[in-house]
C-alpha cells in the first residue's frame, strides 16, 4: 500500500479540484485555470523530495509550492475537503485516515 502514496495523493488532488471546479466555478468541465493548478500538483507530486514516504503537504518541512499556487489550492482543499464526504465518501475517509 505504502508504495502507491503518489498515486493517490493524485487521485484525491484530482478529485478536489474538479469537484471545486464543477460546484463553486459551476463548470461541466475543467477550466483552464483549475486545469493548470491540477497539472502543477500532479509535477510537484511527481518530484517530491520525500517521495513514497511524503507526509501531507500541509505538514512539510519543504514548501514546494509557489505562494500563488499554495494559496489556490488552499482555497480549493477548503471548499471541496467537506463536500468529498458527500461526493467521495470512500476516497474522504481513506485520505483523512492517511491509508
């Protein structure tokens, strides 16, 4: 389980930010600008220092993130982190498990 961390810290950012995208922006797809936001976590993702090992990035010693891109997806986890519950109950309990 341990070596798929990557993999699904993707999934869940995935899921975050289309789920912002569709309910706050009210888009049926993604936007270029949730699009852009998606493509920069999943390069961050893919050259994290800590690798498979990574905690969350909230408790990182290494900000990775430019400050306008930490900032947006901040606002993005803040709305769609609750609403997962709703839309992706399964995926939310596992994330908040750290599974």
């Amino acid at each position: 389980m341990k070596k798929q961390r990557i993999a699904h810290e993707k999934k869940i950012v995935e899921l975050m930010v289309r789920l912002y995208c569709r309910k706050k922006e009210k888009n049926a797809v993604l936007c270029p600008d949730c699009e852009e936001l998606l493509r920069y976590a999943h390069a961050r993702l893919d050259h994290c220092p800590f690798g498979e090992n990574k905690s969350s990035c909230k408790k990182c010693t290494v900000h990775c993130y430019k400050p306008t891109m930490r900032e947006r997806m901040r606002v993005v986890m803040r709305f769609s982190g609750p609403r997962m519950l709703i839309y992706s109950p399964w995926e939310a309990i596992r994330h908040l498990l750290n599974l």
